[in-house]
C-alpha cells in the first residue's frame, strides 16, 4: 500500500535502536524525510546510514537527550517544520514503588509524560495550520495492563495519554491526529537486559526467563520491531486520518481485556 506520505518530514524521538529505529525505517522506506535522535552518537550516526541506503532518503541524525530544552530545540532546527511526530523515550527502570523518591518520581514523570507533551506543543499549531499532521506516542501495554515494578512508567505514560486525548479531539478537524502504540513483549535490547536482571535476581538462567514469559503470550512468541514501526507508518498515513485519539495495544493478544 502506498502510504501517500513520501515527501512528508518526521521527527522520530530515541530511534537510534529498537522500536524507534524500526520506526523510524518505516516511515523513511515510505518516502519521508526523517530527523532521528539519541544520545549516544556514533550508534546514531550508524543508524542513519543503515536507513540512508536502505531507503535513499534524506536521514538527520539529531545526538541530544530529547528530555532537555537544549535536545528539544537541537530536533526543532533540524526540522523547523514537521508533518509527523514520534514521541519515543526509555522508561525508568523496574523498581519497587517503595523505593522511588522525588527525584526519581519527577525524573520519570519528565521523562514519559512532560517531554511528549512539550514537543507537542512546539510543533501542533505548524501541523494544524499547513492542516496535515500526525502524532503517534509510543507508549506501553502497561497504560492498559500496570506490572509490578514499572508503576512509574505505567503512571506517566497514562497520564500523558489522558493529557492528549483532549488535545487530539481538539485538532481533529485540522486533519492532525494523535494516537499511541501501547506494545508488550518485542525483542530488543531492553527486553534482553529485563531477562539478564530477573535472571540474575532470581537465580533461575535466562533461557528459562525468556521462555516463561513466551508462553504467557498467546501468540507464543515476541513482537518483532518492524511489526511495530510499519503500524506506526499507517497510522502517520494519509489514509489514517479519521483515527485519532485511540490506543492500539500490540502485544500478541497479553492483555485480558476486551476493550
């Protein structure tokens, strides 16, 4: 399917590995100019080289912590004027509620929920104006199902989610949309370093972690990463412009709910 978007320009936060790559890649390969942006910046300048020959496209690699005014402004001057957004971010780290202080609190707050929020509003009156635009969070399946150990990164990021649901209502007729990627279980770098660390508290190996959670999936297996970044690229589509304000949970049917 041609996503009608080649020509478009995107910002695509932490996307130098993982599901911002993946994203990131997605977009590229439909004809869209990328910015892309990490901290560290030899991996980044790799992954805009993969993606450059990958897909012929215009690739900047943007090195900054999109958390800092500095980063945010570093990603606005190399793309003054975006069509698409991907807000991507790590999250805190697993840790017993009990355990986080205020500065821990603030920190993850700033990071999944303020930072989003911020780039929002710096680049949603350009979109709503030229009336193009397309915003998509990458969130988690905590939003919908808490897990023990990530209460900050589920809080944060419902609350982001409950922050813009009012804002995507409120473009909707400027053809700007906003909607988020709530993924479980895909295989990437922090889903391996999740497995070393319950492996290494619990004593049990990691082939045996890894396994205990596949078979919690009904799918039975993780999610690949492009599976992820090509719904991002349809929902940054121009055929994706009468959905916006939804959660769409990619996790291999994890999640018990029916709503």
């Amino acid at each position: 399917m041609d996503l009608d978007i080649r020509g478009r320009k995107a910002i695509v936060c932490a996307s130098s590995q993982g599901l911002g790559k993946a994203c990131a890649l997605a977009l590229a390969e439909a004809g869209v100019a990328v910015v892309i942006n990490a901290r560290n910046r030899a991996r980044l300048e790799s992954t805009a080289d993969e993606i450059r020959k990958a897909t012929g496209v215009e690739v900047s690699p943007v090195a900054a912590d999109v958390s800092t005014p500095a980063g945010q402004d570093a990603l606005i001057a190399a793309c003054p004027a975006p069509d698409i957004l991907v807000n991507n971010n790590g999250g805190p780290p697993y840790r017993d509620f009990r355990e986080l202080d205020r500065e821990a609190l603030l920190a993850g707050l700033t990071m999944n929920m303020v930072t989003p929020i911020e780039l929002v509003q710096r680049v949603i009156d350009g979109m709503a104006a030229r009336r193009f635009g397309r915003i998509v969070n990458i969130t988690s399946q905590s939003v919908k199902m808490p897990l023990a150990g990530l209460d900050l990164s589920s809080g944060a990021r419902a609350g982001l989610t409950a922050f813009l649901a009012g804002v995507a209502r409120s473009v909707a007729d400027k053809n700007v949309t906003i909607n988020n990627l709530l993924p479980g279980s895909f295989d990437t770098a922090r889903l391996r370093s999740g497995f070393a660390r319950a492996a290494q508290h619990s004593g049990l190996a990691e082939s045996v972690i890894e396994e205990r959670a596949r078979h919690d999936i009904p799918a039975k297996r993780f999610g690949h990463a492009d599976e992820l970044g090509r719904a991002c690229a349809f929902l940054c589509s121009a055929h994706a412009g009468y959905i916006t304000g939804q959660n769409l949970v990619m996790d291999g049917g994890e999640y018990p709910g029916t709503f």
